[in-house]
C-alpha cells in the first residue's frame, strides 16, 4: 500500500522565504561596482558559519551570473571555481587571449593562474584591464583563478594587490626589499621572465614606496577582496 508523504509545513514556509527573497533580489537593482558589492556582501556574510556562508554565497552568486556582465572562463580551475560559485551559465574560452577578448567587449573573464599561460603579464600594457577578484577568495587559501573586468577596483578595508615584475633577483630577494619599504608581499607564480606577487592591502599603482620596486618593469594589475 503506498503511503501518502506528510508535508512539512514549517519547512515548507522556510523554503518559500528563501524563493520569494531571491524573487525580490532579482528584481534590485545590482551593485554600482565589484567593491561596493564586497563591502555589502562581507556584511552580509558577518556571523554566519562557514556552511551557512557556503549556501548564501552560492545563492547570491548565480544572482550575480543573472545581473552582471556576461561572465567567460579560461582553464579547469577557474571552470571548477566558477560553476561552484556562479552556477553553469559561463562560456568557456578556447584560450587567455579569447577569454581577454572578451572583457574587451564588456565581458568579465575568470582566468587560471597558472605559468604556462602568463596571460596576467599583458595587463601591465592594458590598463584597461583589471584583476578585480581572486578565487578561492578566503585569506587562508592561494588564488588559483583570477577575475578581470573593465573597470578599477576600489579598496573594501581587507583586499590583496596583484603586482607583476621582470625583476631576476630571487624571490625571498624582492620579498625583502619590498618589505624594507613596508609592502607585505608573496610570490604567486613565475613565467616569461615575469614575477606575480601579491601585496597585503590595498595598494594604488602610484603609491611612493613601488617607486624604487625591484625590476625595470613592473606595476599593479589590480586587487581583489578577502571575506
């Protein structure tokens, strides 16, 4: 004999709270930029567990896949990265030049990190371009995917710079003589006689304390928030 289900009612009311909130989230306006979206969602995030932070910024970022720009993905990482955090609506590019392309044409691009492309060192001549996020994007764990758009990322009081070189000297090297003049730096990856480091903070591209900076090339790329 089958046995009709029982309903949960109280479960039933949560579940339409979640629906009609996403309804009405939709239905808002987006954010104005990539930082004032931050800074909202860091407050927003405030006192939830880690498993509850997982669910709401899973639901919020296939909100932001509806609102925002078209978003284009490059490499296994960032795919990884982005179907976890946006849902599957992303158009995977054929290469970093396809992926760049398109933030071109007012897309955004999620590109791997990885020395086998060193795609990150094209951005020092396209200022255009920026790095306007990093994925994973907790302050534990190292980027390996990051996020470029047309547009200049602001500070949200916790962020990481992106800053490139042609310096040789080794690592541990530049890592101490940025430090002598205050910049926290860590090297990321290495590739064409370029160096990606990333700076603790929020650092302009004209602070005073790059102007001596090891290499005779070299520059920010843009920076990302911490949550």
């Amino acid at each position: 004999m089958l046995i009709e289900p029982q309903t949960d009612a109280a479960l039933m009311a949560l579940d339409r709270a979640v629906a009609e909130a996403v309804r009405d989230r939709l239905d808002a306006p987006p954010p104005t930029s990539p930082d004032a979206q931050a800074i909202a969602l860091r407050q927003t995030l405030a006192g939830l567990s880690p498993a509850q932070s997982a669910a709401v910024r899973a639901v919020l970022g296939r909100i932001d896949a509806t609102q925002g720009p078209p978003l284009v993905v490059w490499g296994p990482a960032a795919q990884t990265l982005a179907a976890d955090r946006f849902g599957l609506s992303a158009r995977i590019a054929s290469d970093p030049e396809q992926a760049l392309a398109a933030v071109r044409s007012g897309s955004r691009a999620l590109l791997d990190l990885t020395p086998a492309k060193p795609w990150w060192g094209r951005l020092l001549a396209e200022p255009a371009l920026r790095i306007v996020g990093a994925l994973p994007d907790d302050r534990h764990g190292t980027p390996r995917a990051l996020m470029v758009q047309q547009t200049s990322p602001g500070p949200t009081g916790d962020d990481r710079t992106f800053w490139v070189t042609d310096s040789a000297a080794p690592d541990a090297r530049i890592v101490e003589t940025l430090s002598a003049e205050g910049l926290a730096a860590t090297p990321l990856v290495a590739a064409g006689g370029l160096k990606l480091f990333t700076l603790a903070g929020y650092v302009q591209a004209e602070d005073v304390r790059l102007i001596d900076a090891p290499g005779t090339l070299n520059g920010i790329i843009g920076a990302a928030p911490l949550f």
